[in-house]
C-alpha cells in the first residue's frame, strides 16, 4: 500500500524510528508526534491523508485513551494500539472506544508492518479503493457508511461491522460463533440470539436488498446477490 500515510506515535524517538524505518521500507509516507497533544495536533492539520495511526498508551500530556476517544468523535481512521500492557480489560476497553487492532510491546517490526499491510488492504482495498459496491449496496470502508441505492443508511458501529464481515465473506456460509467471534472482536458470553436481533435490523434498513443476507438453517447466515 505504497504512498499511503501513516501517523506513528510515541514518545520514544528510537521507538517512532525504528518503526519508520520499516515502515518507509515498503514506502508508506510517515508522520509523527511525540506526545498525545501533538498527536491531536498533527492529525487534525493532515486528517485528509493520514490512513492508520500506530498509537502508544502511555505518553506524557494526553494518553492514547483520550487521543483515540478525540479522534473518534468524528473520524474512523484505523487505529492500531501500541501498548505494554496485556490486561484483559484493557483490550476490551479498548475496542469498546473504537481501536482497530493491538499489538503489545516488545513486538517484531516486520510483523507490525504485516498487520498495517493487512488491515490496509482491508479497509482500502488491495488498489486504494475504500468503496465496494455489491449489487447496489456500497459500503465505504474509510468512512464506514453505508449506501443503497445512492441513499445513505444509518446504521450503527456494531450493524455496520455485521454486514461489512458478511459481504466480506460472500457466498460463505458462516456459523453465529464464528460471527460473534469476527465481528465482536473478542469471547462474547451472551446469547447469540443477539446477532439474529442485529440481522434483523440490517435487513429492515437494506430495504428490498436485505433479502441478500441469507439465513441457513442450524448455521447461521449468507451474504449472496444471486
């Protein structure tokens, strides 16, 4: 994903280098900053090209907590955590304020690079493109919103990761634990009744199209346009 722009920050300047120097490897643009009010600083001058921010916990001035809850109050830029941390909790609290992915320090920088790579591709896609149309549902995976039809559709963080992961996985047939376990991002303990609860809603705001999600009896559910 090359010219790509990623902000790395942390306030360690071997730390912000050495993931630099790898990253630049692969010839992705870099940014950085050295503490949390840097961070807000540079992101909201370069918000346009910024594409993933690698972001420590623990800094001087503001933590990552509070830059990734100010980020997220109007931008869906994935956000990778760098932490030293390995608390349950933590993570879960994480995912609940929007984090993308963790990744615990020390780690291998060849394979941070591969999770940016790969949660890149993912969001953007392998030519850049962050909008996918299936049969008139375009999905817009840096903005994550939804359109029908040229209509925008609301729907909810949790909704629209549901349906991305299905049509991600189109014509596969994908069982409720498999689903709780992708799209929930970590053991989900309650009852798995409420992924039918959020198909349900899906499938209300697709309007005629919801007809595309599929229920397999003693599976689960099918994204499929045929």
């Amino acid at each position: 994903m090359k010219g790509m722009t990623v902000l790395i920050v942390d306030d360690e300047s071997r730390m912000r280098k050495l993931i630099k120097d790898f990253l630049k490897q692969k010839e992705y643009n870099i940014l950085e900053a050295e503490d949390g009010e840097k961070a807000i600083q540079v992101f909201n001058q370069e918000k346009d090209k910024i594409k993933l921010i690698l972001l420590d916990v623990m800094m001087p001035k503001l933590d990552g907590w509070s830059v990734l809850r100010q980020i997220r109050q109007d931008s869906k830029v994935p956000i990778i955590m760098l932490t030293a941390r390995g608390e349950e909790q933590d993570e879960l609290f994480g995912f609940e304020l929007g984090v993308d992915e963790y990744i615990a320090k020390p780690f291998s920088p060849k394979i941070l690079v591969a999770r940016v790579d790969a949660i890149l591709k993912r969001v953007y896609g392998e030519d850049g493109n962050s909008k996918k149309d299936f049969a008139g549902i375009v999905i817009d995976n840096e903005g994550r919103t939804v359109e029908v039809d040229g209509k925008s559709v609301e729907m909810s963080l949790r909704e629209y990761e549901l349906l991305k992961y299905l049509v991600d996985n189109e014509n596969i047939a994908l069982s409720r634990d498999k689903i709780l376990n992708n799209v929930w991002n970590y053991d989900y303990y309650g009852d798995s009744r409420t992924i039918d609860s959020h198909i349900k809603k899906i499938r209300h705001k697709l309007g005629k199209k919801g007809k595309y999600i599929k229920t397999i009896r003693g599976i689960g559910y099918k994204f499929e346009t045929k």
